[in-house]
C-alpha cells in the first residue's frame, strides 16, 4: 500500500514538473486534471493524467 502512494505521488511530482511539455501534447487538459489557485500559486493536480501514463506504462513493461 505505502509502496503504491509513493509512486502515485513520484508520478505527481514528475508529471508537475513537465507541464509545460505535456500540455503540447494534451495532457494536463483531461477530464480529472484539476488546476485551481490557493494563496496566490497555481496548483495543478493532474489525476487522470497520472491514470493514464500508468496504464501506458504498465502496458509497455508488460509487452516487454
């Protein structure tokens, strides 16, 4: 369980950390991506993203 909320939250920060480039390809802007202001900064909390590049990853290991 602690092992899946750590990589849950590694995938958030990575994901955060490449907005600007994934947003050119489309994520970020997925039904479940929330992006909200608290305190003056923007905060972007990209669920479905995350969901997905998951899934896809999860895909490509196993084929491999």
């Amino acid at each position: 369980m602690i092992r899946w909320l750590l990589a849950t939250f590694v995938a958030l920060v990575v994901i955060n950390s490449f907005t600007p480039w994934l947003r050119r390809l489309g994520l970020g802007r997925l039904p479940g991506d929330f992006q909200f202001k608290l305190f003056g900064r923007d905060v972007f909390v990209p669920l479905a993203s995350t969901v997905l590049i998951s899934v896809l990853v999860s895909l490509i290991v196993k084929w491999l």
